[in-house]
C-alpha cells in the first residue's frame, strides 16, 4: 500500500494552489494604474510600483485552503514571511502544514514543507523567487521550486503571469505549473473580482513504500490538469479569496484558498 509519503505530489499541488503559495498576491499590482504595488504569492514578498520608490519592505502572509477531486481531499495551511534587505531582493521564509483528508489513493495523514529562499524584484512588478528547503514529517524529501511572476498594463488593462516549477531530489517528482489572470471588474475598487486560468504539469517520481522509495513505474508519464480560476482581493484588508474547478488525468476537481498579509 502507497503510504502517507506518497503525497509528494499532492504537497506539491498546495505550493500552487494554497494563498502564498503561488505568487498570485501579485494582483495587487492591478489594483491601480497609478500606485500600483507587486507581491509574489509564493513568498510574500512585497515590491513598488513604477510610479513610487522607498526603501525595503517587509511582510507576513498567513494562508491556507482545500483541493479535492475524486482520488483524494486535502487541506493545508501555513505562512510566508518575506524580509526586505534590499529594493530589489528580499529574504524569504515559508513553512506549509499538508493534510491528506480523505483518499483511495493516499493514506491520510500530516506532513509539512520548510523552505528558505531569496526573491529577485527584477523589475517594475516582476520578481523572480528561487527556494530550498525540505518536507518533514510522512515525508522526507528535499526540494527546490521557484516562480516566475510578472504584473503589466497592457492596452489599458493589468495582465498577470505567474510560472514556477518544483523538483524532489529523493523523489524524483517535478511538477510546472503557469497562471494567467486580469480583473474583471473595477480595479480602482476596494474588492476586485479576477477572472484567469491555472494549469499543471507533473510525473509522480518515485513512491515511498515502507520507509523506502521505489520507481513509479507511471513516473515517464506526464499528468496534467487545468481550470479556469476566481479571485477576490479586498484592498483595505490586504486578503484574498480564491475559487477554482477544472479537470485532468484524474478527473474533476475543485479548489478554495484564502490569504491575508501583513506589511511592516
């Protein structure tokens, strides 16, 4: 039977689809055409606009969410603190709590992800994060994952693009994943709708059989899913909700997570 460290993937899924866990606080940038402020969801990190300049900045994001489909339900939390030491690189620290609620796939059980980093404020909304760390608990496995997340007015309108890929070294699992969003309404507004799509692109590696790793003899065989994404971001409470469905190698699934950040 495939233990509870077989959630390597199923982690990995929470990185992306959980708040601060996906550079996706970015849309902030939208939320004005004149002081327009950058986060990346992964991180937390907190950048100026191209219309404002100050010294470092600081934050903490508190967040977490569900994911199910019909294989599996799981839950995470946790928090994302970003340390300004430059105007252009900050400090990252990032420890995620992952709960496998309910599966035919997975035994349930806890685990958990601390990771360490530095996010790259390469330009005007643009940041670029790379980070380390390893899960602990069920699991046991080394990690590296990064993202790539950038907020532009284009004809008018903000665009978000957020890339990012993980790998586990014991593992062997990678995964890729891209996010495309713009504000549906208003976004002068103090509570801003997005509209976007998300997708994933993962092998499964190796699975964790008592206490050992052994090869997925499926790992060569790429999985993907997609699904449109909604978004709501209250200005005045610096948090966010987000909404999203869709469908894949294991078939329907459906996502929920809330954020809220804290700036110093």
């Amino acid at each position: 039977m495939r233990r509870a460290s077989t959630i390597v993937w199923a982690a990995g899924v929470a990185l992306i689809l959980a708040a601060p866990a996906t550079g996706r606080a970015q849309e902030r940038a939208y939320t004005s055409t004149e002081t327009t402020e950058s986060k990346s969801y992964t991180a937390a990190e907190t950048t100026e606009s191209t219309t404002t300049t100050s010294g470092p900045r600081s934050s903490l994001t508190l967040y977490g969410g569900l994911f199910g489909n019909k294989r599996y339900v799981q839950g995470w939390e946790g928090l994302a603190l970003s340390i300004g030491v430059h105007e252009r690189v900050s400090l990252l620290a990032r420890i995620t709590g992952i709960h496998i609620i309910d599966s035919d796939r997975f035994r349930e059980g806890d685990s958990g992800i601390g990771e360490g980093g530095l996010a790259f404020h390469v330009a005007d909304n643009t940041t670029l994060s790379v980070l380390g760390g390893t899960y602990f608990g069920d699991i046991d496995d080394p990690i590296i994952d990064g993202a790539f997340s950038t907020a532009q007015l284009v004809a008018d309108h903000w665009i978000y693009f957020q890339a990012g890929g993980l790998y586990g070294f014991d593992s062997n699992r990678w995964q890729a994943m891209g996010y495309l969003s713009t504000p549906i309404t208003d976004p002068n507004e103090d509570l801003i709708l997005f509209g976007g799509v998300e997708t994933v692109i993962y092998n499964e590696g190796q699975f964790r059989i008592d206490g050992e790793f052994v090869p997925n003899p499926d790992s060569r065989d790429v999985k993907f899913q997609v699904g449109p994404v909604l978004a709501l971001y209250k200005r005045a409470w610096d948090a966010g909700l987000r909404l999203g469905v869709g469908g894949g190698d294991y078939g329907v699934y459906g996502t929920m997570s809330l954020w809220k950040t804290f700036s110093f």
